[in-house]
C-alpha cells in the first residue's frame, strides 16, 4: 500500500521559514518523480514544486526562489524548504505521487 505522510507545518510569521517532510512507502520511491501541491482556503489545488528521478526540480513562479525541493532516498523522504514565507502561502500542503497524495500539513503564515 503506498503511503505518504507529511510532517513539518505550522504557524509562522511573514518572512520565516519551515520545512516540511513527507515519508513515503509501498512503492520504487526513488524512480518516482515526487511533487509538492498545496490548497489555499476556497481555492483548488496548486502545484508548488516537482523533483523527478534525474534530480531535476521544477518550480511554480509564485515560489521560485524562495522554496527548495530536495529528495533522501536512502530515507525515502522528500523535503521542501520555505523560506521568506509569505501570508499567500498559507495553504494545506501535500505530497503527492501524481495517483495518491498523503493527508497533508496545515501552514499558516500570519502576523
């Protein structure tokens, strides 16, 4: 059974930072491209951030350079670092295989 679990969120203030995990099991995760989305309240679903087998990374505009996707496949654990958070990043965010996606981490960015 594949199973994705996110971990890492919370409340922060505007221009902080946080990282979050999320550990995967039951499937070949270092041959899976592995992608970071993210649901704002009364919005649909965002993709933020894509690390494929080769290593190669993509990014959505509204998080370039600020957010950093990085993968341990010894762990099997994929990690995305968020820095100079804004309040638009508030959002539950999750990882996803592109079939199943975990039960998500809630973060806030807020003074």
């Amino acid at each position: 059974e594949v199973q994705l679990v996110e971990s890492g969120g919370g409340l922060v203030q505007p221009g902080g930072s946080l990282r979050l995990s999320c550990a995967a099991s039951g499937f070949t995760f270092r041959t899976s491209a592995m992608t970071w989305v993210r649901q704002a309240p009364g919005k649909g679903l965002e993709s933020v951030s894509t690390i494929y087998r080769d290593g190669k990374k993509f990014y959505a505009d509204s998080v370039k350079g600020r957010f950093t996707i990085s993968r341990d496949n010894a762990k099997n654990t994929v990690y995305l670092q968020m820095n100079n958070l804004k309040p638009e990043d508030t959002a539950i965010y999750y990882c996803t295989t592109g079939e199943v996606r975990g039960q998500g981490t809630q973060v806030t960015v807020s003074s």
